[in-house]
C-alpha cells in the first residue's frame, strides 16, 4: 500500500499541463480562377516560403464563365492553414502570396487562371482583403479594385503583400500555456 501515494502523485504530475512551445500559424480564406487547371500558389513569411496550394473549387472560366459573372464567391471559396515553426517566425515580415501557374487565353471574357484573397490569419489576427496591397515587378503598387470582398491577383508579375500590424504579428510562444504545478503527494495514512 506505500507505493499507491506515489502512483497518485506520478498519475497527477502526468496529468498536469505542461508549458510548451506553440507552432504559429498562418491562414488564408482564398478562391480562384481556373484555366486548363486550378490556380496554385506560394505563401511566404518574409522571404521564407511556408506553404502551397492549390484552389481545387476554383471557377472554371472556360466552362462556367469568370467569378466577377458569379452570383456570390462563396462556393468556390478555400481555406488553407499553415503552420510556421517558432524559430521562422519572423513577427516584423510581410506575408506575400504569389500565383505560381498562370494562364490566360485571350478569347470572349477570357480564359484565365486567378486568385482571390478574402483574407489572410496570422495567430489569430486576421486582415481583410481591403487591406492587402498588390504590387507589380516587385515594387510598383497597382491599384486592383476589389471584387465582393476579395482582393485579385491577376498575374504571375504581381504579389500580394499583408503588412505586418505596427506592433508585429503576435507570436504564440508560450502564449496560453499553464505551468505545471506538481500536488504534493498525499499524507501517509495512520498506521503504515
């Protein structure tokens, strides 16, 4: 009987929650347009490429028309979620998405591959799509009008860049975490 204490206490200090370093993580609500296939793309923190994708649900231009003639984006809108190890995450750098395979015939409308960024998640922080600039060649910023909450990215010439708030993107760390508290074993009972 001495040893049940000590496998309560063990039992209870496995139990207890423990301070452990959090992954970041980094979400885009994205749809597109899609050309002889669907639009892909890179997400990058600062220079550092943190995920790809591929918008499977986008709009298929040549048999359904573009998505400024759909009623609502919602149908062929994704989510994508990236996590960012704590030693890449840099709480200073731009998040950039670029569109990796872009194709265009020029015919009627238009057959076209495209993306549309509703917005971008870092921790928890979200920006909209008002608010991510487009930039052209790597320093000229176009004015891309937005199209029912997205913003557009038309061309493999552009990328979109979401700067970082003034105070920088809020880092998980050990954010949330609860530092364990080991209980102290229970008394011996009388007479053992």
């Amino acid at each position: 009987m001495r040893w049940l204490p000590v496998l309560s206490a063990a039992f209870m200090l496995a139990a207890a929650p423990t301070a452990v370093l959090a992954t970041s993580s980094v979400s885009i609500a994205i749809a597109g347009e899609a050309y002889e296939g669907a639009p892909t793309f890179q997400i990058r923190m600062g220079d550092l490429v943190i995920g790809q994708g591929v918008v499977a649900k986008a709009i298929d231009t040549e048999t359904e028309g573009r998505l400024f003639g759909a009623p609502s984006p919602l149908p062929y809108l994704e989510h994508f979620d990236f996590e960012v190890p704590d030693a890449d995450f840099l709480a200073d750098a731009p998040i950039s998405i670029v569109l990796t395979n872009d194709r265009y015939l020029d015919t009627g409308d238009g057959y076209d591959r495209n993306l549309f960024i509703q917005q971008i998640v870092v921790n928890g922080v979200a920006i909209p799509g008002e608010r991510i600039k487009i930039l052209e060649y790597g320093s000229v910023e176009v004015d891309v009008p937005m199209h029912m909450g997205l913003r557009p990215l038309y061309g493999s010439g552009q990328v979109a860049i979401v700067a970082p708030p003034p105070q920088g993107w809020p880092a998980l760390g050990a954010v949330g975490a609860v530092e364990a508290i080991v209980p102290l074993p229970p008394p011996r009972p009388s007479g053992m």
